[in-house]
C-alpha cells in the first residue's frame, strides 16, 4: 500500500489463501479494497495456470498510465495521507490520544 502514500496507481494481483487469484474472481480482500473501493489500481487476471501473461500486464500498465480518473484519484488520495499524517492531523492526533491513554 506503500504505493497510495506516493500517489502512484497499482497493478494488483491477489493472493488467497497462498492461492493466486484473478480479480475476476470476486474477492473482498486487498484487490477489490484498491481496484472497486479507492479505484487506485487495476487487477491483474491470471490464466487457468495461475500465471500472468506479459501481454496482460502490459495492457494493465497501459491502461493505468492513460486513465485520468485513476491518476487524479491516486494524487487526492497521496493529498489525504499526507494531511493525516501531518502534525495535527488525524493520525497524529490519534496517535497522541494512545500514548497518553497507555501513559494513563
């Protein structure tokens, strides 16, 4: 997920249960939390041996490098970590309300 702090779209491919899957396959898990959710990536689908074609990742990156609505969505999401992890910001302020918590 480093990539989101970055602002940099993904190429995801998942891994269930030690099992690679296409995001054809309808997980829930990180591959739909980034490509369906926060629209910060595209899937990967792989073939009936498991495996990603060069020709498949290609034309993801394609993709990923033309689409607009994905680039400006990775810069808006890169500008919400950034005011989060700022001082003052929720992280920070949630971060501080522990440690005094634990201090408590």
């Amino acid at each position: 997920m480093v990539h989101m702090c970055a602002g940099v779209p993904a190429c995801v491919l998942a891994y269930v249960y030690g099992w690679m899957c296409g995001h054809a396959c309808g997980c829930t898990g990180v591959c739909n939390y980034i490509c369906d959710e926060l629209k910060v990536g595209l899937g990967l689908n792989s073939d009936e041996n498991r495996l990603v074609s060069r020709w498949e990742i290609k034309k993801k990156l394609d993709q990923l490098i033309s689409d607009e609505q994905i680039r400006t969505r990775c810069l808006e999401l890169k500008e919400t970590v950034i005011n989060n992890i700022a001082e003052g910001g929720g992280s920070s302020k949630n971060i501080s309300r522990f440690v005094n918590w634990l201090k408590s």
